[in-house]
C-alpha cells in the first residue's frame, strides 16, 4: 500500500510555523508612521515621501553574517548574531552618507524551532531599533533536506535614503587627502570560517584568556556600529569616502571608493592591532598577507577628509564613542591601496 505524504510528515509543520509568524509579529516595530501594513501581509508597504530631502536617493544592501552564525546558533548566543546581521547591513549603507530606514530578514532553516525563531526575530527588531531603523517584515522558510536539520541561514536586506547632493562616493577625493582609521570591535563578521577551523583543531581554546574576557568571548562580540559615530559627519564638504571594511581588509574596501587616478598609502605600522588578531595569527600559523587579506585587524572602517579637517573628524569620532587616528594618505595611482612599512603584532 502507498504511503499517504503529508507536508507535516516530511518535515514542514504550517500550522507550527503560522502560530510563530504570529508571535513574530508583535517584535516587528511598526512605531514609524510610514509603515502602513503590519507583517503578514504579502509585502510590506512604506510611503515613499522624506521630509526635508530636495532629492531622495534610495541605497539598497543585502547580506548576511557569515559563517559566524553557526557559531551563535551552537552557542545560543541570538542578540550576537541579529546585532551582526543589522550593525553590518547599516554600516554598508551609511558609508553611502545614507540614513538607514527600514529592513527585512530572511531565515532559513530544515527544521524549525518555534521558540528560537521567534527569538531571533525579537533580537532583530531591538537591533534594528537601536540603530533607529525598523524592521518591516521577512521570510521564514523551512526547507527540510536542504539545510540541515539544527543549521539557520540569515540573511537581510536595509533600505536608506540619502539627499543626492550628499551622497559619500568617494569623487571629490583629492590627492593629499588623509585616510582615518576608526577602531573595531573585534573581528566583526569576517574571518570565521578559519576561527572555526582553529577551534576545531584545538577546542581547548574557546577558554584561553584574552584581554578582558576569553577567546570565544572575545571572538563572539558583535560587529560595531558606525552609524551614531559618523552621522553628524554627513553633508560636511570635508568629509570625502568612507570604507566599510570587511572581507579583503583595508586593501580590499578601501579601493572600492577610490577615483581611478588615485591611491591610498597605508603605513601598517600605525595600525593599533588588538590582541586577539595577534592570537589567530600565532596559533593558526597565518602568514601575514592573509591575515591582512582575512581580517580587519582593528579598523573596522576607513575615512577619507581634507588634511587640514583631519583632528576635527578624530575628535568627533572621539567624542562619540570611536577611537580613530591617521593611518595613511591620498596619492597618485591606479584606485588601489598600497601598503608600506609592516603590521607591528604585539608578539
């Protein structure tokens, strides 16, 4: 006799999954008037006036947190992860000089958990919040067989609007400019698939102590924010790019807003490396030119201004919340960034 299939029978419960999109429900911030439906709807509707802009831009970004979410996911640490998911989808669009508005997630999974979905859409809202943004919608989608059962895949996509005359781009870049590094949190979201590799290889060092806290503290802290930081920056004649800097390193982000006829000299020596770069570096054997191609290895994103505006943009920074100092210079070139001098690793 054949057997009868149901969708529950191979793995996909809709009612389970309709009872938690409900709950979900009541994380999603629909404070901003702008938003006219609630989730559950087919779309999310948002008017499309901004006060107070002559010409709106709207900038786009979707992405993901890496590998760095198997990691949350083993360890249950959620408001890691949704912090990671938006905190880098915002940096990405504010570099742009763009305010961030709205974003919506997508998770998927091949077997799903009511209580831990639901969780991670109410970290993902918070975030979204602190980062004066809301979060608008989504998508849970259970694909048993697809992905494993236990593994999550997230993803998100941010909207933010910017005046066109004020969009960050990197144009009015001029030779003699100077580049800003501003201090990560740590690895951020880029690296992890080594880290895990590592940590593979020698568990013990989940536990090591580093600076303040241990290795996998250290390693779990959520990618920084820049948003508050830079804000009161944007529209300054001064400021000419800012740089995002994730996988690839200052070489490979900061070229992305250079003109063609120009480049950026980085002196690697003024770079002020935390600890636990040095620690990766030493325990997984990395040569050098991979850790600066991996990881951010303390500057989590570049700024380019005006020489003679250069304090004034690190004492801003400085007095909200970001260490930043002068790691290099615009010169003549090709749109790349050239390294001189070498990485001074504390050991």
């Amino acid at each position: 006799m054949t057997e009868h299939l149901s969708y529950a029978g191979v793995g996909v419960d809709i009612d389970a999954t309709d009872a938690a999109k409900s709950e979900m429900a009541k994380s999603v911030d629909c404070g901003d008037p702008r938003v006219l439906n609630r989730l559950g709807a087919f779309a999310s509707l948002v008017e499309g006036r901004f006060e107070g802009l002559k010409h709106a831009i709207l900038v786009f970004k979707t992405d993901e947190p890496g590998s760095k979410q198997k990691l949350a996911f083993e360890l249950g640490r959620l408001p890691t992860i949704a912090c990671d998911l938006v905190n880098h989808l915002v940096n990405d669009v504010i570099v742009m000089g763009a305010e961030p508005l709205y974003m919506q997630d997508c998770i998927v999974c091949g077997a799903f958990d009511a209580k831990l979905a639901t969780a991670l859409v109410k970290e993902l809202a918070a975030a979204c919040r602190e980062q004066g943004c809301v979060l608008v919608g989504g998508e849970t989608s259970v694909q048993p067989g697809v992905v494993v059962d236990g593994a999550y895949v997230l993803s998100a996509s941010a909207i933010g609007v910017v005046d066109k005359d004020n969009i960050i781009d990197g144009s009015s870049i001029r030779e003699g400019d100077v580049v800003v590094g501003i201090a990560s949190d740590g690895l951020h979201t880029n690296g992890y698939t080594l880290v895990r590799k590592l940590l593979a290889r020698k568990p013990g060092l989940k536990d090591h102590k580093i600076d303040s806290g241990t290795f996998l503290d250290i390693v779990m802290r959520p990618h920084k924010c820049y948003y508050k930081a830079v804000r009161g920056l944007f529209g300054s004649p001064s400021l000419k790019g800012l740089a995002h800097i994730t996988g690839g390193g200052i070489q490979g982000n900061l070229n992305r807003i250079l003109p063609v006829s120009l480049d950026a000299s980085i002196d690697l020596s003024t770079l002020r490396v935390p600890e636990i770069f040095d620690f990766l570096r030493r325990e997984a054997d990395v040569p050098d030119a991979d850790m600066l191609r991996t990881f951010n290895l303390g500057v989590g994103m570049t700024l380019v201004c005006s020489a003679e505006a250069t304090q004034e943009v690190i004492t801003h920074l400085a007095n909200n919340g970001c260490l930043a100092y002068t790691i290099g210079e615009i010169v003549q070139g090709e749109k790349q960034v050239r390294y001189r001098d070498s990485v001074e690793w504390q050991n």
